[in-house]
C-alpha cells in the first residue's frame, strides 16, 4: 500500500476551503445509567486519557425536572410531586462511587454530574454547556424487556445523533458483558 507523505504537498488554506483539522479540547461525556455495567465508563476514560482531556461521567434521572429560578438558581423537581423517591438519591450514590473506584488512580481528571429528564436531551444539553468534544452511551443490555423499551422509546444514540454535531460513541455492552464472562475479564 502507498505511504502518503503530507510534506510533499501543501497543506489547504482555511481559504481555498480545505479542512484544518483541530486539537479536540472538552471534556468525553459518558452517558451512565444504574447497572449498566463499566464498559461505558472504561471505554470513556480511554477516549479521555488517549485525547489528554478531562472525563464527565452523566446520569440523567428521567423522573425528576430542573426549574430555572431568576438569578440563576436551579432547583430539580420530581416530575410527579406526590412520589417521593428515594431510590434517586442512592442511584446517584451508587453510581458515583461505583465509577470512583473505577477510575481511581487512574490518572484520569473526571466528574460526575447528575441531570435531569429524558436521557438524549439531558446529555445534549450538557454536552452543549461543557463543550463537550464527544458523547460516548453504550447500547442496551440484551433481553425482551430491553428490546421492547427501545422499540418504544428509541436508541438514545440515534436520538443523540440526529440532535447535534458532536460525535456519539456507541459501546456494544452486551457484547462487552459476554466476552468479559468467557475471558475472566473484570
């Protein structure tokens, strides 16, 4: 196969309308859900290490809202005010400390950040207000149940993709879960 050499021909100008590619510089925005698995989490912290750029591991909580107040105060609020749950919170926890582990020492900088409403557009809208360089979700785990709700309510990939320019990365997770069981994988 040919090797292609850049030096022997000049680089396009932004004015003869030729691409200039650009250093990627936000942050990976992962699209964490409650046992999920660590796929999702992994693969991201190798996109953030690979690209030197930080790590936002997100978790949108369809059940609850976020009320912008004058001055800039948000406050989250369920979606139906006469549950109260409870389980939110320690998803929140789970989920947090569950990926800590994961990353520590790893020398990953990451965050967690908890967003509220339908996964997509939670992601997309924070994607947007980090700056985010790409999104990486992961498909759903296999199952009838699984399947059903996405026929439902759609691959929150596809609807990601179609929402905004970023790329969106896509972790095969039950893929991921079989090999991991077959090679002894953690």
């Amino acid at each position: 196969m040919p090797e292609h050499r850049h030096e022997d021909a000049a680089l396009p100008s932004p004015d003869d309308g030729g691409h200039r590619p650009r250093r990627l510089s936000g942050p990976v925005l992962a699209g964490v859900t409650p046992g999920q698995g660590l796929a999702v989490v992994h693969r991201a912290a190798d996109l953030a290490h690979s690209l030197g750029v930080g790590l936002v591991c997100a978790w949108a909580d369809p059940s609850t809202f976020a009320e912008h107040e004058p001055g800039g105060r948000v406050e989250v609020l369920p979606i139906d005010p006469d549950i109260v749950d409870d389980d939110a919170a320690r998803f929140r926890s789970d989920l947090y400390h569950g990926i800590r582990d994961q990353l520590m020492g790893t020398g990953v900088d990451w965050r967690f950040a908890a967003l509220s409403g339908e996964t997509a557009h939670a992601l997309d809208a924070y994607a947007a207000e980090v700056g985010a360089s790409l999104i990486v979700v992961g498909t759903r785990e296999h199952g009838l149940d699984a399947r059903f709700e996405e026929r439902i309510a759609g691959s929150v990939a596809v609807r990601l993709a179609h929402r905004q320019d970023r790329p969106v990365v896509v972790i095969p997770l039950g893929q991921h879960h079989h090999r991991r069981h077959r090679h002894g994988e953690a």
